[in-house]
C-alpha cells in the first residue's frame, strides 16, 4: 500500500489531510513538530508517527525513507512566531544548520524561500514533495456566494481593496489576510497569523471585511491559505460583515460547520477571483 509522508504543523489541516489520504487506500506516516502539532494527533490510527523538532531536518529525511513513503505532504503552519520568541526552541541538526547557512548567504529568510528550500532538501533525497491539497479537491473554495446575504456595493469594494493589498505586499512575503471597512485597511496578516491579525482589524468596529487570498506566485504544495470554523467564530465575535476567499486556492476546513456558523451569525462568506490568478 502506498505511504504518504506527512509533516503536520498546526491546526486542523493535518487531519483532513490525514482522513482524505486514508479514504484513499493510503497509509500516511506523520512527522509531527514540537510546539506545533496538535497533539491529538497521537489518537490517529496511522502507519507511523514520529515527533521531531522543527530543525531537525536530516531526521525528518531519515524518518520518511524508513517508513517507505512515496510523496511527502506538509500540512499546516509551522509557527515562526514561537522560533523568534525563543530562539533556543529550535535544535538544528547538521542538515538543517547546513540549509540556514546556505540562505543566510542568499539574504532571503521569507516563509516561502524557506519552504521551498525544505522542499528542495527533501527531493534531493528522492522525496517528492506534493502540494498540500492534493487529496482535498472538494475543499477548496468555489467561486460564488456560500453563505449570509448577498454582499453590498459598499462591501464588494472593499473585497477588490483587500485583493490588490494581497497583490502588493504578497512579492515582499507578507500576508495571505486583510481585514478592510469602508475602504480603510485595519489589519494586515504578518507573521502572528490570520486569527490574530482577525482580531487586531475587528477591534476598530464591526462590519469588516476579512480577504484571504494567496500570494503571488504562491508555491501551492505549502502554507495554502487556510480557514476553518475557528476563523468563523472570530469573525462572529468580532462582528464581521463578510469574508471573501481566493477562489480554487484557498481551503475552507470543517466547511459544513464553519458556513453554519457563518450563515447564524450573518456573516457572508463568498469565493472570488483574483485578476490575473492562474
């Protein structure tokens, strides 16, 4: 039977990932990271599980040719926010030492040079690496209206603002989420996340608008833009008039829960095309 590897970062998308592959006929083996991964994880009933820290990377290429598996799979965030707030957390190997040097002297630190440069890591070994939604079609956000009332004028505009805010500052690594009312930017998502961001931007008053795209040339076998009923419920505190997502490039996890929450609180969520997106 086929194995997948997975690197399970935080949040629920290592579980969907995990139900879908299995739904599949595959067996998935999970590189699960300290700090990171919900520990929940534990309860699968999969091929293997190994936690690992999130420098050591030859252990993580070493964990993957020993349990056979065919295509590697990262799934949720892996929280660069706790490695800044205490430097120590991180225990590089001699592989992961090896590859940080290496972009130290390129000068690009991004969460997405990074990525790619796991990634790189990871097929130089023989492990081809595939993009995170690749068994979660039926996830990912259809264009249109998917819950709560039809959107205002005044909303749409907003919508079209938060997208070329995306567009702008994508190329420079920052965010996948904008939170925008009445044609004024509230908060733009860095590096503490969309939640986070969510309520910095709902604190200026209510009927918001949360965008969430990817960015520009976004690499789409990681850190593809994410929400789940967590997010819904945010939004619901906070007073969210509407949240647009990316369309065929964002995933809505926990959907049938998530835009019930939405649809009881009014908030409308609608999938939307970005100009010039493939």
């Amino acid at each position: 039977m086929p194995v997948l590897g997975l690197i399970a970062g935080s949040g629920p998308l290592p579980f969907e990932v995990v139900a879908a592959a299995a739904a599949r006929g595959l067996e998935v083996a999970i590189a699960a990271i300290e700090d990171n991964t919900d520990p929940a994880i534990g309860g699968l009933d999969v091929h293997a599980l190994r936690w690992l820290n999130a420098g050591q990377l030859g252990a993580l290429i070493g964990f993957f040719h020993e349990v056979g598996a065919d295509e590697v799979i990262l799934a949720g965030a892996i929280s660069k926010r706790r490695i800044l707030q205490n430097p120590a957390a991180l225990r590089p190997d001699a592989r992961a030492q090896a590859l940080l040097l290496k972009l130290a002297g390129s000068g690009e630190r991004g969460d997405d040079t990074l990525l790619r440069a796991i990634a790189g890591e990871l097929e130089s070994d023989g492990l081809r690496v595939v993009a995170s939604t690749r068994y979660l079609d039926e996830r990912m956000t259809p264009e249109g209206l998917l819950a709560g009332p039809e959107l205002s004028a005044a909303l749409h505009a907003d919508v079209a603002l938060g997208l070329r805010v995306i567009e702008a500052l994508g190329p420079h690594d920052v965010g996948q989420a904008v939170v925008v009312r009445e044609g004024v930017v509230l908060a733009v998502e860095a590096v503490e996340g969309t939640d986070a961001a969510l309520r910095r931007g709902a604190g200026f008053g209510k009927g918001a608008v949360l965008v969430k795209a990817a960015k520009p040339g976004q690499d789409m076998r990681f850190d593809v833009p994410v929400i789940g009923a967590g997010t819904l419920e945010l939004a619901a505190a906070g007073g969210l008039g509407a949240i647009a997502l990316e369309a065929d490039r964002t995933l809505i996890l926990e959907r049938e829960q998530a835009l019930a929450a939405a649809q009881s609180a009014g908030i409308s969520v609608i999938g939307v095309r970005r100009a010039g997106a493939p």
